[in-house]
C-alpha cells in the first residue's frame, strides 16, 4: 500500500479476537478534520479523497470539489462570533 507523504497521514492497526487484523493508511481532512481510511491510491480503486490546491493538503471524499476552507479558519470564526455575543451580553 502506497503511503500518503503528508504530516496528516497516519495508519491504522484494528484487530479483534473473531476476525484477522486490519491495516490500511489513514488521512485527516484539512476543511473538517475528519479521518478517514485509504483504501487505494490506485486510479480506480476506492476512493483516496482529493488534494486541495489552495491549502495544500489532503481532503475528504465528502470535501473534494468544494470551496477551500481549512478547519481551523472555521473555528476561529465560530470563536469570534461567541466573543462578540458575549461582548453583546446575548
């Protein structure tokens, strides 16, 4: 299994006492933080996510082809919004 060169990647063991062990490559999605399993990074096997151009980083299935907007950026938004309810008293 091709390995992703990304500080993102990772890897993932899973084994339970009735089945065989499982190995397979991981990434996290910059835009939503979510992990997710590499199937194959094969052309047409499974489906590895995207690459986002702009921030330079693995995506998600679910995020590939949408807007560029990094998880953290979100949640200083979200940050900024309670600061200003609480300054607002609300």
């Amino acid at each position: 299994m091709t390995r992703l060169t990304n500080k993102r990647a990772g890897y993932i063991t899973i084994t339970s006492p009735k089945e065989k062990t499982y190995e397979a490559d991981t990434a996290t999605c910059k835009h939503c933080n979510r992990a997710w399993i590499i199937r194959s990074t094969k052309k047409g096997e499974g489906d590895p996510g995207g690459w986002c151009l702009m921030c330079q980083a693995p995506i998600c299935p679910t995020c590939a082809g949408k807007e560029c907007k990094p998880f953290l950026k979100k949640l200083e938004e979200i940050e900024a919004r309670d600061r200003l309810f609480a300054e607002m008293k609300l």
